[in-house]
C-alpha cells in the first residue's frame, strides 16, 4: 500500500504541472486538436507498455460495454473540457478547482456505491465548495466573474470524478492498467471527429513539431496522461475511489506552484483564500477529522 501511495504522490504533481504544459500547448494549438493527438499518443504508449508487462489482453463483449462508458466521461469529456478550459481561465483557477474532485468522488462514492456520508463530512463538502466560489471569483466582482472557463474545468472535474466510481466497479479480471489504453485509444478517435467538426484543419498539430512545445506535448502525452492515468486508475481499483481521491488535494498546490513558475502567474490572496478552503475541506470531507477523532478516544478509553 505504501508503494501505490508514494506514486499516488509522484502523480499528483505530475497533474499539477501539466495545468501549466496545457496552458502553454493550447495556445498555439488548437485545443480539441491538441486533445486528440495527446490522448492518442498517451493511449498506444499504454498499450505497449501493457504489452510488455504481460498484461495485454482482448476485452469480452461485458468488458467492451464497461469500457465505452468509462471512456465518455474520463476521457472523451474530461480531457475535452479541460482543454477548452485551458484556453479562457488561469493555471491557477484550474489546479484549484480540480482541488475539488476529492469532495465530488466522496459524494457520488456515497450516492452509488452506497458509502456512509456523515454531517461532518458534509460538512467538509460545502467548505471545499465555498473554496471553489471564492477562487472563480478572483478579479472580478461577485458571480458575474465566474468565467465559462472555469464553468469547463468544472464539468471537466465532475466527468473525471464519475468515471472513477464507474472504474472501481470494473470486472476485477480486467486490469485497470490496461484499460487505462484501450481508454484513452477509443476516446481519442471520438474526440478525433470533434476536432475535425469543429476545428476543420487537423494539421495544425505541426505546430508542436519544435523542440520547446514537442517536449512540453510528450511530457503530457506519455508522463501525466499515459504514466499518470496508467497508476492512479490501477490505484482506483486497488484502494477506493474515495480514498484515491484524497491524494488529488496535493493537485491543487502543484497546479498553483507550476503557473507560478511556469507561467509567471500571480497568486492573490483569494487563491490562498480557496486553497486553505478546500484543503480543510479535503482533511473534514475525507472522513481523515473523524478517524483521528475516534483514535484520540480510544486512546483515552484505554488509559
């Protein structure tokens, strides 16, 4: 367990310095475009890393059914969300919202798989909530300042967050390493015949063809989409979707410290603000508050 933990770690701040590998991408490629190539390129690494693990396989009829579905929302929905996201909001505001999905997968975790939510983590959900409102509203006045932008990176976190519920219910016989490449192959063609509807000239990924934004693009495709997805869906299937999800708290503070670094983004106080919000919505909502607390008293109960 310790193992899936530490690459858990290793993933998350993989995930939060590719807010700021998009953000650059997107604005020299055409995001939907840019989005399909990725996820293609992340998809075939998978599948030939599967291959040499010995873990390849041809999915049954059952299994190509489940596999459709997951792909819609975690692939076909989530990366195209995030990259029209990308092209009107901040790193900042992304990494923050995305903070979030801990709280989301909590409570599609106690709605579908019937897992207990308890005031206090209820409780945890609207501080995480409040977190988020205060970040979208950076710069501007009230919730007219509310970008589409982050409405996209919203909905890209809601759709991520769904498919990990629909993961951790997968035929155990089916390796979540390997469906992580069929995954992203399938959701690649569709988001394909998107680009093509509704960006026309599919060429333009020729734009990435330097050394500077090719670097940036492999390190997207094959380390935080191919190698990221790859563990944290094996990690979905091996510890929990509630519990995995905890981890992606560590998302929001690297997405925040790689558009500092990265992109020369200002942190204001409302991002502060948001982070401390969420995270303390995180540490209630995650059930961790409640576990200490019920530590603390059997210790008492046992002196």
């Amino acid at each position: 367990m310790g193992k899936i933990y530490a690459l858990l770690f290793l993933v998350m701040a993989i995930w939060g310095f590719n807010v700021s590998a998009l953000s650059t991408l997107v604005n020299n490629v055409p995001p939907i475009t840019l989005t399909a190539y990725r996820v293609l390129t992340a998809g075939i690494g998978v599948l030939i890393i599967s291959y040499m693990m010995g873990i390849f396989k041809v999915p049954n009829k059952k299994e190509v059914k489940t596999l459709l579905i997951i792909t819609i929302f975690n692939v076909v929905f989530h990366h195209s969300f995030l990259a029209l996201g990308l092209t009107i909001t901040t790193g900042v505001n992304t990494g923050i919202i995305l903070g979030a999905a801990p709280l989301v997968t909590m409570i599609f975790s106690s709605i579908l798989l019937k897992d207990r939510i308890t005031r206090l983590r209820l409780f945890g959900f609207f501080l995480g909530f409040i977190g988020i409102m205060v970040t979208s509203m950076v710069g501007g006045s009230g919730l007219a300042s509310i970008s589409i932008g982050d409405l996209f990176i919203f909905l890209s976190m809601i759709m991520q967050a769904f498919s990990f519920i629909l993961i951790s219910k997968l035929n155990p016989s089916f390796d979540p390493r390997l469906l992580t490449g069929y995954m992203l192959v399938i959701g690649s063609s569709i988001i394909f015949m998107f680009a093509y509807v509704i960006e026309g000239d599919l060429t333009q990924i020729s734009l990435v063809f330097n050394w500077k934004l090719g670097s940036i693009f492999l390190f997207s495709a094959l380390i935080a989409t191919a190698f990221g997805h790859m563990t944290y869906n094996y990690a979905v299937k091996n510890v929990g979707p509630a519990e995995t999800a905890i981890f992606i708290n560590l998302n929001t503070f690297f997405a925040i410290l790689g558009a500092a670094l990265f992109l020369g983004e200002p942190i204001l106080k409302n991002h502060y603000i948001g982070v401390i919000l969420i995270l303390m919505g995180v540490f209630v909502g995650s059930g961790t508050l409640e576990y200490l607390i019920k530590q603390r008293k059997i210790k008492k109960q046992a002196h």
